[in-house]
C-alpha cells in the first residue's frame, strides 16, 4: 500500500455562498491544475442565480464536479436523511480525502470520512473558517456546539485553521485540539494582484458581503451619516450582497432613516473585482471575522480599505494593524474614513504598503502546497499503521491454507 500520486479530494461545505465557499473554489481549482482528482458537495437549497452560476462554474473545472443536495443549515430530524444521500454519493466518488468546511460541512465530512475510513485510508480534515466559533461561550447554542466539535475530533485526522486568530479562539472556547491542528492562510490567485482601477462615477464608499449584523452592515450606514452630522461630509456608498430572511429591506430602512439612502445603493452579489470597481475604498466594518477575503483581494486589487480589529485581519495587515478600527463603534469607523476621504494620496501611499505585505505572504500556491503536504502526511501515517494488520491478515491466511492442506 501507498499513498498515491494523484489524490482523489471531495470538499464539503454547506453552504455555496461567501469567503467559504470561495476558499473552497480556489483550493479545489488549484488542486486539479495540480494533477488531482476534485470534487465539491454543497447546499442546493441556499443562495440564488449568483451562487447557482458560481458553482456551475467551478463544478465545469473539476473531474468530479459540484454536486448540490439539500443540507439544513440548523440541527433538524431531516439530518439524518441528508447523511444518508450524501454518504452514499461521496462513497461512489471514492475519495483519499475528505476536506469539510464550516460547522455543518464539518459535521456531516467527518461523519462520512468515519465511516468510509473503516476499509480503508482517508484522510479526513476540518476547516471550521469560524462557523460556531461565533457563538458565545456562555451561550445554550454555544456550549451545544462546542461539544459535538469536541465529540468530532475523534474522528478528524487535521483541524486547518485559517488564522493564528480562528486557531487560538478554537483552545479557548472548545479545549486544546485533540487532534493536529495547523494554521494554512487564505491565499490569492496571481490575476488578482491586478489593480482594479475605480469606474469614472465610482462612489465614495464599497461594501461587499452579507447583509448581517455580524459583518456590521449597520455599524457601516451610521458611520455614513455621522460623516455628515459631524464634519459635513456627505459620502456615497454601494453595497453588494446577500441578505438572511428580510435583511437587506431593515437595512434600506435603516439607511431611510438615517437620512442617507439617496446616497447608498443596495446590490445583488457581484463578481468582486466588479464590484471593486464601483468603489474608491472599500470598508470592512464586521463584529467578527476569520481570515476574510475581501480583504485580501481589496489588498492585493490596490485599493484604500478601512477595516476592524477583528479575527485574523490583524494578520493580513502585519505591521500596519494598528491602522484597524474597533468592531461595532460608528463613531470610531466614522473618523477612519473621514481621514481616508480628506486626504486621497496618502490613502493610495498606505494601499501599496499594504500590498507590499500581503503580496509574497499570501498566495495561493503556497497554501495549495502546504494543503497537499498535510494531505500526504496524514495517508502516509495511516498507510503505514495499516501494514501490520494487512501482514497479520495474510499470515493468518496462509496458516489457514497450510492447515487444510495437512488434514487433506
């Protein structure tokens, strides 16, 4: 037994919307440009037109496509029945490795690897990309959740944490890992360090992610009108993405309210580098994070960004994180950006210092490679911790043999 050369990979995620998703995409692209055999399995019942093209479009790039079937994103009876289709589709894949994603993802990848993994060698990781580490410690939701992610271990060969950050909250709220746990970055395609040069009737302002008090979109449309109400200054923004429930009409209500929605306009998701071109900076006001991308492609795109001292964002700017604003604070948000808009050039001087960083620290190469060798650590190990019983097995065999060749 070896560990073969061309592994065949299947990555599961909930939820086919966001920076997971978007990971996802790109460390499975690279894995097949890399020789590997790739598959995705995700939700077909979240998202719309947008997310529907974006996995028909990665599932065309992948030997082993993008499948969809229906995954609750809350504990629900109807669980135990998606187990079951999804068990049964990865098993006719007959993966090397099983790479979940998210707290859902992660559930239902570890459980299918478990029980695949009884013949023979999967590697089965875990990518929680925050997923219930937003939940409180405290909290009834918390402490449920934290304790199915301390059951799962049993089962996860590698927790990959996609920041120092992620990491450190995963110890403290759930206990050090009883499994290996490393830290791999999100990294960047070569095209997107391409600057994005902003449109002609570019607005002021970009905003680009879910609609959620989580990413702060509300923190963001009172920094706009504090703008106003405190140094006169009347900014402009669009905001491009995807609204839970009835969460982009509270938020045009919200920006109606505060007397600036004929100056911001809400959008359906974009392409990000299309959107970028809408904007002069972008702002990334969320209350939690763990390694964002919009962060690093605003980065790697050229353009000013304002962002919160939150998750693994301090990593992204290194040296410069003292630049970085306090999460939930409109008021602090809002002096940050009036300096930003007072003084252009030296917003577009601190933009190509910020690239200057994230440039060689994060690319997607490296954490492709890295990825692989995880990958290849794990089979070798459990290849090697298999030999024994497969020679017990055919030792036995042959005395079984040499037996009933004596008797006869």
């Amino acid at each position: 037994m070896h560990v073969p050369v061309r592994l065949r990979i299947v990555h599961v995620v909930r939820a086919p919307i966001g920076g997971i998703f978007r990971h996802v995409c790109d460390l499975a692209t690279a894995q097949s440009a890399a020789g590997h055999t790739v598959g995705i399995v995700c939700d077909s019942r979240t998202g719309g037109a947008f997310e529907a093209k974006s996995v028909e479009a990665v599932a065309g790039r992948l030997a082993l496509g993008a499948t969809r079937l229906p995954m609750r994103r809350d504990v629900s009876p109807a669980d135990l029945g998606a187990l079951v289709r999804l068990t049964r589709h990865v098993q006719t894949l007959a993966p090397d490795v099983i790479h979940c994603h998210g707290a859902k993802g992660g559930v239902y990848g570890r459980l299918i690897g478990a029980w695949l993994g009884r013949r023979r060698p999967i590697a089965c990781l875990y990518a929680p990309h925050g997923g219930s580490l937003h939940y409180a410690t405290g909290s009834m939701e918390g402490r449920f959740y934290f304790a199915i992610e301390r059951v799962l271990e049993r089962v996860t060969d590698a927790l990959v944490h996609v920041s120092a950050y992620e990491a450190e909250t995963y110890r403290q709220k759930i206990g050090p890992p009883r499994c290996r746990a490393v830290v791999i970055p999100n990294g960047l395609r070569e095209e997107e360090f391409e600057p994005v040069i902003p449109r002609e009737n570019a607005r002021d302002l970009l905003f680009l992610g879910m609609y959620r008090e989580l990413k702060g979109t509300d923190v963001f449309l009172e920094a706009i009108a504090r703008l106003e109400s405190r140094w006169g200054r009347r900014a402009s923004a669009h905001l491009f993405g995807q609204a839970e429930d009835e969460g982009r009409a509270r938020y045009q209500a919200l920006a109606a309210a505060l007397g600036i929605g004929d100056r911001v306009t809400f959008h359906d998701p974009a392409p990000t580098r299309e959107a970028f071109s809408f904007g002069r900076a972008v702002v990334v006001p969320s209350r939690a994070e763990s390694m964002p991308y919009i962060v690093l492609e605003a980065i790697a795109a050229g353009l000013p960004i304002v962002a919160t001292r939150v998750g693994g964002i301090p990593e992204i700017f290194g040296p410069r994180a003292g630049e970085l604003v306090p999460p939930g604070d409109p008021d602090a948000l809002a002096a940050t950006l009036n300096a930003l808009l007072a003084d252009p050039v030296r917003a577009q001087i601190d933009a190509a210092a910020r690239l200057d960083w994230v440039r060689p620290r994060f690319h997607i190469d490296a954490m492709q490679r890295r990825v692989d060798e995880l990958y290849r650590e794990i089979l070798a190990t459990k290849t090697r911790a298999l030999k024994p019983l497969a020679n017990k097995a055919l030792g036995n065999d042959a005395k079984s043999t040499n037996g009933s060749s004596a008797t006869v």
